[in-house]
C-alpha cells in the first residue's frame, strides 16, 4: 500500500523540474533589462575599437562559406558534375548556420569565467550571462544573414513555399545552440580545460558535420549514420527547404533509392533541441549557487 508520503516523494522529482523551469523563466523574465545590456555590452566589446566595424559579423561566416565554395566545387569535380546555384545556396545557408552555432558555443562557454567578478559580487540570474552571448551571436548572424539576403535574389536564387520551415529550424539551431552552450559553460567552471575541449571538438566538427557536403556523399549507408547528429537534421532541412525547395514533411529519395531525408530527421533534432535545452537549463540552475566557490 503506498502512503500520501510516498506518493508525494514519488511525485517529487518532476514536481521540482517544473518549479526550476517557472523559476528559471520567471528569474530571466524579471532581469530582461539586465539580459538587455549585458547583450548590448558584448556587441560593443566585440566591435570597439576594431578597424572593420560590424564587418567583422560577416567576415566569420564569409570565410566559412568560402571554404564550403572550394570544397563542393572540387567534390563536384570529382564526380563530373556541374556547379549550380542551389549548390552555391546551400554552402551559403549552411555555413551561416554552423557560424552561428560555432560563434555562440565558443563565446558562451567562457560567459561565466569572464564575469567571475560580476558573479562574486552580486545575485542576478546567471543565466543570463551563456544566454546573452548566444543573443550577442545572434546580432552578428542576422547582419550575415541581411547581406546575403540582398546577394541571393542576384545569383538567380528564388525562395518557394518551402522557406516557411526557416523560422522553426532557426529556433531549434538557437534552442541547440543554447542547450550547448548552457552545459559548456557551467562544466568550464568547474573544470578550466573544457574551453580547450570545446574548441578542438569545434575545429573538427565542421568535417563530422554535413556543412561543406551532403550526407549522400559519404555513401547512402552514411547517411542515418551522419543524422544521429542532431545539428545534421537541422542544417540539412535548412538546405532542403532553402536551396531545394522541399516540403521538410514529404520524405526525400535520391535516384539510387537511397533516403536523403525523412521527417523522422527533423523530429529527432526537435526532440534534442527542445528536450536538451529543458534538462541543461535545470542543470545549470541546480549548480549555479556553487559557481563563486569555482571562481
């Protein structure tokens, strides 16, 4: 027979996950003008002083989709075919998208030891300070992303019905983004060398990561292989409906029968995204009253 008791106890543990998310939203809710310009502050430390301004926003993501350039060119050089637009869009929106995440992770992992004194000195949701760099990340992608918005119509590039997606898989790269980030940024206080973890893992990422190829390149037994990566399904729905195209509900079939996506790929990366960023903010609210022993 189980007692009030122990259904209370049994009860306990999701009772308290969902009194830190209403705890998390209300705090960051509450100290939005504080997010607000510790945002602002990092946009302005980034660009003060620098010789190119707010060209430095595009200058991340341009070499990026340079290199992306160079690589689908020789791969398709290789297999005799010919280089298009849609091939040309899709390095462009995916090397914007892996900017982006790779700008926001590096940055918001260092957000709690860069603000060792603000975190000593006083209480304010910490929180805040991975999350206004991701922010911070976000105002340099979206300047990336204006310029190349005024550059595609003039490649012959024509957006369709598709691009609707766009909006739902920019909020699931940012919920990842942030996911990541959150977690980075609390294991980096407690153990210094995280940083150097998260920067080699980002250095070699890109080439585990389907950004300069599709995931057909690599053979279509590659394939669900590459998508257990939940950047992979996000990035490559971008490129679907973006450069090709493609209803990201309809399944994808390349011409040797292999399946080049599935909408089971973009509930996968949603149910990461979303479902990661719920356990890493919980995680990161339980521990965030032991950073200043860490500082």
């Amino acid at each position: 027979m189980v007692t009030t008791k122990e259904v209370e106890v049994l009860e306990g543990e999701p009772r308290v996950g969902l009194h830190d998310l209403r705890e998390i939203v209300h705090d960051i809710w509450h100290s939005r003008e504080l997010l607000f310009q510790l945002t602002l502050r990092d946009i302005r430390v980034r660009y003060k002083q620098a010789v190119m301004g707010f060209a430095w926003a595009i200058l991340n993501p341009l070499l990026i989709v340079a290199a992306g350039l160079v690589v689908r060119v020789s791969l398709l050089n290789m297999a005799g075919a010919q280089f298009d637009v849609s091939s040309a869009t899709a390095v462009v929106t995916k090397g914007l998208a892996w900017a982006f995440f790779s700008g926001s992770v590096g940055f918001a992992t260092n957000a709690l030891t860069n603000n060792g004194a603000l975190i000593a000195k006083i209480y304010f949701p910490r929180e805040t300070l991975p999350l206004s760099a991701v922010l911070a990340s976000t105002f340099d992608s979206l300047v990336a992303v204006a310029a190349v918005a005024v550059v595609l119509p003039f490649t012959g590039w024509r957006p369709t019905s598709a691009v609707v997606w766009v909006p739902m898989l920019a909020v699931l790269l940012f919920a990842l983004t942030l996911a990541i980030g959150l977690l980075a940024s609390c294991a980096n206080l407690f153990f210094r060398d995280v940083k150097y973890i998260v920067q080699l893992l980002i250095s070699f990422g890109i080439f585990f990561t389907p950004v300069f190829y599709e995931p057909a390149v690599l053979g279509a037994g590659s394939i669900t292989l590459q998508m257990l990566n939940p950047l992979a399904g996000i990035l490559e729905g971008l490129r679907l409906s973006i450069a090709g195209g493609h209803n990201l509900w309809q399944p994808l079939v390349a011409a040797d029968g292999a399946l080049v996506w599935s909408p089971f790929y973009l509930l996968y990366s949603a149910i990461w995204a979303l479902g990661g960023l719920v356990v890493s903010a919980v995680i990161f609210h339980r521990t965030q009253f032991r950073f200043a022993e860490y500082l």
